[in-house]
C-alpha cells in the first residue's frame, strides 16, 4: 500500500488555534490549543467524542468563526474574518434552498463569480452526473430524500471548484448504507477534483475509510491527541471495510477515543 | 367541484337567497336594504354607465400607492431591526400594541400637515399595512435556519445579497401573510378615510350616497368593494398555496 499523498506542503496551517465562548462565569474553553497541517490534495478525518469542539474546528478553518487565539492559515495566507476563495464547505443540516430546483440549488454559487454561461452549463452537467441526479434537475428540495438533499448540496459546493472542501458531518442525519455508498461518492469525487478534503465525523469506521490520515481529538477542550495514517492507496472504496487493516486502524481509533467519549459522557 | 367548494358556494347563496325572498316578500323595507339581485342589477347599471370609473379609479390607485408602499418600507424596515438587536427591543412593544392605536385619530393632522386630497387617506393606508409586513418579515427572518446564512458567508455574499437571495426568499411564506395582511389594510384604510373625510373615490360616494339616502348608488358600490377585496385575497390566496406547495413541508 502506498503512503499519503507525495506532495506535502501545508494547504492549511493551524498554530495555537483556541476557542473560548464568553458567557456568564468566565466563559466555555470549547477547543484547543490545535497545532495542525493539512497537506494539498490529502484526504483528513477529524474524529472526537461528542462536544468535543470539532464543528467549531472546521468554522475556524472556513473562516466562518474567528479563533480566540491562534491563528488559521489557507494557502500561506492568514484568514481574516471571511470564508477564503477557494473554499467549499458542506454542512450536516439539509442547507438547500427550497425555493430553488435542484438544478438552480447547484449552480447558486456561481453567480457572484463570473462564470460564463455555457461554462455554467457544462460544470452543472457534470455535477448532476457524477452526483446521479441528472432526472431530479427540475426537482424542488422537498420531494427529494436526505441523502439526495445532501448530493445536491455537495454539487453546490462541486461546481465552485474548491481546493479545500470541509465536510461537517455531511452523512450524519443518513442511514448506515447510504453513508457507505455517499463515502463511495466523495472518494470518487475527491480524486476528480484533486482538492484537499477536511472530514468531521464521530463515526470511527467512517473517518478509518476515507482518510488518508485521521486526527483523534479529546474530549472537550478538544485538543489534538494523534494523527494516524491509514496507508489505503487512492483507488479505494468501502470494500476496504473487509480488508483486516480496516480493523486495525478503527480499532487503533477506538483504543484512543474510548477513554475520551467516556469522559464526555461522565464528565 | 369539490364537497367543500360546494359548502362554501351555498354558505354565501342560502343567506342571499332568504334575503331575497324576504325583500321581495315586503318583510323587509326597500328603504332598508334592497333586494341582493336589485344591488347586482344596480351594479351593474353603475359600471355600465362609467359614471364611477372616476372614483374607482382613484381609490384603487390610493390603495395600490398605500399597499405598495406597506411592503417596501415594511420589508426594508423589517430587515434592517432585525439586524438591530437593540432596536428591535426597543421597537418590538410598539409594534406588537400597534393595532390598539386608531389611526384614523391621526386623519385630522394629515389632513392640516397635506391638505384634504390623496396623500391623508394614502398615509392612513400606509400606517395601518406597514406594521403587519414589519412583524411579518421579522417572523421570517427568524424563521431562516442558521446553516443557510452560513452557506451565504461560504458564497461570499454580503448583508445585502444574503437579504435578496437568501433570507428574504427563504421567508417569503410568511412574508406573504403580511402582504395579504397590507392588501386589506390598505383597503380598510383608504376607504374609511374616504368615507369620514375626502373629496373623491369610493368611500366619498358611498358616504355621499348614504347621505342622500340614494340606495340604489350605495348598495351596489358596497358590494362592489367586498368583490374586489375578495377577488384579490382569493388570487393572492391561490398563489401563496402554489408557491408553498412548490417548497413542500421541508424545514
């Protein structure tokens, strides 16, 4: 099996990353401090237990939240107080806009840049094919089911072009064998595009079959507690779940995060 | 038609019916309420004739000025507070007591501030439609789930394009219950301040007709403005069912 990507110059660059929400009684010190690399076109797996600041993780990364301290860099360039061009982002909730079919859902982003029209078309095209939704164009949202909602939104994000996609537990609110078959998806998407991939996830099993390496965080304040490489070559897909080193690398995932989810569920 | 058109249609033409037959009966005076076909006769007649078309014209174009204006001040305002915490505090009393106010308290001094003529019974309009699309459109704001205004942010799109593309359309059902809510408003505020002051347009010849006792011009022009009310709450009505039915019961 081959190692991670060859090329590994950091795509994005945390240092000292903190968050802390203000509130009455001195505040919640949600996460951090987070010193972390993602290098260019790699697939990463956040796993945690739950609560353990991992949302708040891929925010600061988007640009979405401004870290407390520390700083998030995106191609060499700190981020300011806005999302970074460049940047695609995919949220567990269904974000489709339901007044728009599926095909206008798709292409929403490209208006504010300047695409032209036939370029518009052709990227639409190739969306719906490699999302399988070429007979649901005209569809509205609400007469698709939540793993099409999802597909939709991850072309939304598709046709932008990002060289950095953050997924917030996309498959989250999806049955077990749709995950597996949208997981299919985005490696297939994933090698199309050549994008660095960020996955947030508390699904071990997940995280240990898409990534190429999986950071473990602890329990809240969340912190880094170490990175693992799977070695799967980029040509996989959910078969791997047969193969015995699929077993080893969840098992190794689970033998560091059993201690950390107990302590989030008894703190 | 289906059962309950059915129900409806006759909800109307029973009691119409019992009018009717008790006018023509002579139980109830001409002098008091003519019979229903007399009023559609007389209608008719009045709209034939065009002597009307002056007064109607204007009260409808006082209404679409005050309605027209309800929704954009009204959703421009309601976007603004609520970006506003503070001045949302600050207002939100005020609107939610704002139909105990009777506005028409306020008719004398538009009256002395523009003089008798459109911009009094317009601003009367105004006033009373405004304040339903602000709550409305502050509903539907609060409505926006807050992963589509961050999917705005990762599009890079400002305070002002998330309002146009974002927010306000994801809103739009319940702007349109405020919209629906400024068109009768409109309606009730121009004709009342046509009716206890003004010069001209509908109310102005209904209270001229009543006053002269002229049944046969008053009638007719009450039906025809619950007509128009109706006729544009049912089409407003039809296209808000078909926009939400579009949009489906997604959340």
């Amino acid at each position: 099996m081959a190692s991670g990507p060859a090329s590994a110059s950091a795509h994005v660059r945390l240092d000292g990353v903190t968050r802390v929400y203000s509130g009455k009684g001195g505040g919640v010190h949600a996460l951090g401090p987070v010193d972390l690399e993602l290098r260019a076109g790699e697939f990463f797996a956040v796993v945690g237990p739950s609560g353990c600041g991992k949302s708040t993780l891929l925010e600061m990364i988007a640009g979405l939240a401004p870290p407390t301290e520390g700083q998030v860099q995106f191609e060499g360039k700190a981020i300011g107080g806005a999302v970074p061009d460049g940047v695609g982002v995919v949220f567990q909730e269904n974000a489709c806009f339901p007044w728009l079919t599926v095909a206008e859902n798709i292409v929403f982003g490209l208006k504010r840049q300047s695409v032209a029209g036939d370029e518009v078309q052709r990227r639409l095209q190739y969306a719906l094919q490699l999302m399988g939704l070429e007979d649901f164009s005209k569809a509205y949202p609400a007469q698709l089911s939540g793993g099409m909602r999802q597909r939709v939104c991850i072309a939304r994000t598709l046709v932008t072009q990002p060289r950095l996609i953050l997924l917030d537990e996309p498959f989250g609110a999806l049955d077990q064998q749709t995950r597996l078959l949208m997981g299919d998806e985005l490696l297939r998407l994933w090698r199309a595009t050549g994008a660095t991939v960020l996955l947030i996830t508390h699904a071990l099993d997940e995280a240990a079959l898409l990534a190429d390496r999986v950071a473990v965080m602890s329990a809240r304040p969340g912190r880094i507690l170490e990175v693992i490489e799977t070695g799967w070559d980029r040509e996989r897909d959910s078969r791997i779940v047969s193969d015995p080193a699929f077993g080893a690398v969840t098992g190794r995932l689970w033998s560091l995060l059993r201690d950390q989810s107990l302590s989030a569920l008894h703190p | 038609m289906s059962r309950i058109a059915l129900y409806r249609v006759l909800a109307v033409a029973i009691p119409a019916a019992l009018i009717e037959a008790a006018c023509r009966a002579g139980w109830i005076d001409r002098q008091t309420l003519p019979a229903p076909s007399e009023m559609i006769a007389g209608l008719a007649a009045i709209l034939a004739s065009g002597r009307m078309n002056g007064a109607i014209l204007e009260t409808l174009k006082i209404v679409l000025a005050a309605f027209a204006g309800s929704v954009v001040i009204g959703v421009a305002a309601g976007a603004v507070i609520h970006r506003a915490p503070v001045a949302r505090r600050l207002l939100e009393p005020l609107l939610s007591t704002w139909y105990a106010v009777p506005v028409y308290a306020f008719y004398p001094l538009f009256i002395v501030m523009f003089g008798l003529g459109d911009r009094p019974e317009m601003l009367i309009g105004l006033m009373l439609g405004v304040v339903a699309v602000i709550a409305a459109t502050l509903n539907g704001l609060d409505s926006v789930p807050p992963v589509l205004v961050k999917t705005a942010q990762v599009f890079r799109l400002g305070p002002m394009r998330t309002a146009l593309r974002v927010t306000l359309p994801y809103a739009a059902p319940h702007l349109f219950t405020g919209i629906k809510l400024a068109v009768a408003y409109s309606f009730i505020g121009v004709i009342g301040a046509e009716f206890i002051m003004s010069q001209s347009g509908l109310g102005y010849e209904i209270r001229y007709a009543f006053d002269n006792l002229d049944n046969a011009v008053m009638y007719p022009l009450i039906l025809l403005i619950l007509a128009v009310a109706v006729a544009v709450n049912a089409t407003l009505d039809a296209w808000d069912r078909a926009l939400r039915a579009r949009r489906g019961a997604t959340s």
